[in-house]
C-alpha cells in the first residue's frame, strides 16, 4: 500500500471516529436534559435565566405574617376607600401594565360599603435580582356587607420586598383558575410572572406609606395563635376542626375542650416541624403538631393536669 493510500485511509477513520464522538455527546446531553426536564415535572418551576432564585415554599413564621400584614395593609385603603394609597403599595409595573389610575381603583370601589378582611394561608419566596425578594402567596377574603352574609373569596397575590429601601409593593392576581389544588395554582401564577420578568424593571418604589415592619413572633405568640386559631374552628367550622384532631373523635367528649384561655406553654422545634404543648383554664392538655404555617394536627390528652 503507498504512502498516499494510507494517509487518506488513516484521514477517514479520523473523521468517523470525530463523528461518533459528537453523536454520543449529543445523545448524552439529551438524555441529560429528558432527566431534568422529568425530575422538574409538577415539582420545580421552570426559570428562564440567572436572575431568578428558585422559588421556596415560606415556612418561618416571622416571614408569613410580614408578608401578610403588607397584604393586608392593601385591603385596609380599600375598605378605607383611599384610591391614592392604593395606588401607591401597587406593583409599578402592574399599573403600567393594566393602565391603573385613582379613577380605575375608583371605579372597583362599592357604594355598598364592602368591609375586606384578608388572611394568608400558603406562600412562596423567590430571590430576585437587586436585593428583591418576591412572593407568591394564596388567601382568603372575607367580604362583608351590612346586612349580608359574610363571603369568602379565595385570593392570590404577588407581593415585591426591597430590603435596602425595606419596602414593598403588591400585585394583585387578576387571572381565573378551573383547578382547584392551590400548590398547581401558584406554580401557575410563578410560571407566568417568570415569563415577563425583566431584572431592569422597576418592581418598588419607596414612598410615604409603602415601608414594612418585620414581624417578630414569640414562642407564646405562635401558642397562642394556634390555639386560638383552633379555637375559632369549633366555634365557626366544627368539621373542619375535627378533621384536625389525631385521638378523639366524638363530639361528646370533645364538648369540654377550647373552651378556656392558655395558662402553660412549652415550645420547640424547628420550622416544618414544631411541636406546642398548651395547657389551658380549665386544666386540659392539647398538643399541637406544625408541619407548617397553619397546617397542623392537634392531640387532646384526656385527662386533667392537677392544680
């Protein structure tokens, strides 16, 4: 065999095996971004670029109710009838966006003097660029008329926090949803505002009455909100707070309890997994299990503690 055959022979089997080599390299991307793309199915949300933290289900108290209370300072303009303030917590870019004028929140406003009462139930954090951080989060609203039944509305929001400027701006949710489940709902809403995130916007702006206070609460706060919270279950949804308890399930026994104040506490834990000893007036021990902010199970301990 010449010289010149076998350097064209040698060429060839060169450039076959680059080719083999770029097909197993691409075979193994793709495999690679099937798994992914597997693994994210119904569990992560899709982000579209190094801007956007993941988004993280909100399990610390102080968080929640800072949160909360920025909601809720919304819905007290609202029922306040004060358009100007509520412009002034909204979303720059919602205005902008939804062309939102003191005449337009006006005209949402009722003559049949609407009272808005708001609580949060579950919500997400997502880190954005610029010390942003933004939040995704599911409630209800009471709307109450005089004279009427009170209504209870289920209610997403998208709340902004600065922490350099500690401010915050609120957005709230105007699409309409067939599904039920509230966790497919707030991927929803984050798939969405992911999509039409732009790290140049501007999402707060700091005024005269958009600053927030961060809630400290103390291990007896959150005793007490628990129980209280349960409380109002058998007063208000006896069903509901029923399904909440672990170790009694006839009503004539539990006829006795929830009907004091707490006079012993004892708390530990840590957040997705805290634990609430009450005693309370009338000498009967409650245990309340917190898997998370108001997700909770309670046992009832039979028996009196001694005075």
């Amino acid at each position: 065999m010449n010289k010149k055959k076998f350097m064209m022979i040698l060429l060839l089997a060169i450039m076959v095996s680059v080719l083999l080599l770029i097909v197993i390299i691409d075979n193994k991307k793709a495999d690679k971004d099937k798994i992914d793309k597997d693994n994210n199915n119904g569990s992560e949300v899709e982000k579209p670029n190094n801007d956007l933290g993941n988004p993280e289900l909100v399990k610390n108290h102080d968080r929640f109710f800072t949160i909360e209370k920025c909601i809720s300072k919304y819905y007290t303009y609202l029922n306040n009838s004060e358009p100007e303030k509520v412009l002034l917590l909204l979303n720059p870019e919602y205005v902008k966006k939804n062309n939102v004028t003191i005449n337009t929140i006006n005209n949402t406003l009722s003559d049949n003097k609407e009272n808005f009462m708001y609580n949060s139930k579950k919500m997400y954090k997502q880190k954005l660029a610029n010390n942003i951080t933004r939040y995704f989060v599911y409630g209800n609203v009471t709307k109450s008329i005089i004279d009427e039944q009170p209504i209870y509305i289920d209610n997403y929001m998208i709340v902004y926090l600065d922490e350099n400027l500690i401010s915050f701006s609120v957005e709230p949710y105007l699409g309409k949803f067939t599904d039920t489940n509230v966790t497919t709902n707030l991927n929803e809403i984050i798939k969405q505002a992911n999509k039409v995130y732009n790290k140049d916007n501007i999402y707060v702006k700091e005024n005269a009455i958009n600053s927030y206070n961060v809630n400290h609460l103390s291990d007896q706060n959150i005793c007490d909100m628990y129980y209280y919270n349960m409380k109002n279950l058998f007063i208000y949804n006896f069903e509901d707070a029923k399904k909440k308890i672990t170790n009694v399930d006839s009503d004539e026994k539990l006829e006795s309890y929830f009907k004091g104040n707490i006079k012993k506490y004892s708390f530990y834990g840590k957040d997705g997994n805290l634990n609430c000893k009450i005693i309370d007036s009338n000498n009967l021990q409650y245990s309340f299990y917190i898997t998370n902010i108001l997700e909770y199970n309670v046992s009832l301990d039979t028996y009196k503690e001694n005075n």
